[in-house]
C-alpha cells in the first residue's frame, strides 16, 4: 500500500554538513544537484545518490533537546507525512518528476555529533536504534524536485 507526504526540504552543500536548505534542485543518477561528498569513499555512488530522512524523527530528536535540523546530519530530502519504519530496502519513492529506490539504512559519522546534545551521532544507527536511521537511495528516474512536491512511498512487502 501505498503512502503520501511532502517534501520538506532539500539539503546541498560543497562537502560536508551541514546541507543547506534549497528551493528546488535536479536530481541524477550521480546524486543531488549542488552537492558534494567529502569522502566518496563512504558517500556517493550510485547505490547512495540520494540521503533520507524524516521530519517527524527531526521533531521528535528535537523533543529530546537535539539541536538536529533539516540537513544538519546530511539528508538530501527530508520528507514528511509518512510512517518512516516503512522505510527500508528495495522501497520505491516517487517526488516531483524523480523515482527513487532505497538501497540501505545509512551508518552515522562523527561529523554530524554536533545535532545532539551528548554528540553521541550513534542515536540514529539502526543497529543501535532500528527506525531512526537515514536511508541511502538509488536514482531509478531523473528529474526536477522542489519543496512542497508530493511524496509517495511504496514499500516492499515484508514476509515471514
């Protein structure tokens, strides 16, 4: 089943974070336009064009006292309106004109420890804590994004 939000934010930056925000951008097999990876060893690449990650986790983490921020531990979109667990492996998101498809949970770096209090950037490992993780995407389709476009997230089937 299929599930709708919004686009919140688009976050780029020459290397680094935080990601600052943006209007709109293109999106290529490569990643997000204005954007750069620092390591490209760890960042970038097909399979990790695209950063995710939820505005209702920014919320939430800012409940905690995290000074977190749309694009402050590296997501290139921060989308709302949807259940975020059903964010995982092999999920489709179509924005704007582009269709993504999630490849993995991402693992955190010590260059995002400034967006919680304790600087402990291990809060969103999904290994430590499952749900609260970034994701990592594939581009399937290129296109335009722009704040405010529609989002909608199918998520594979889980079996057991």
């Amino acid at each position: 089943m299929a599930q709708h939000g919004i686009l919140h934010s688009i976050n780029v930056s020459d290397g680094g974070v935080p990601k600052l925000p943006r209007d709109w951008a293109r999106v290529y097999t490569s990643g997000v336009e204005g954007d750069r990876q620092e390591d490209r060893r760890v960042h970038g690449g097909p399979d990790r064009a695209v950063c995710l990650y939820s505005l209702e986790l920014i919320e939430a983490l800012q409940g905690e006292g995290h000074p977190i921020v749309p694009g402050s531990i590296g997501e290139n979109l921060t989308l709302h309106g949807f259940d975020w667990t059903e964010v995982r492996p092999e999920a489709r998101v179509e924005i704007g004109e582009i269709v993504l498809e999630v490849t993995r949970a991402t693992s955190p770096c010590h260059k995002i420890a400034s967006s919680f209090t304790d600087g402990d950037f291990t809060r969103v490992a999904q290994k430590r804590h499952p749900g609260w993780s970034r994701f990592y995407a594939r581009v399937l389709r290129e296109g335009l994004l722009s704040v405010g476009d529609r989002v909608v997230l199918t998520a594979p089937r889980l079996l057991f």
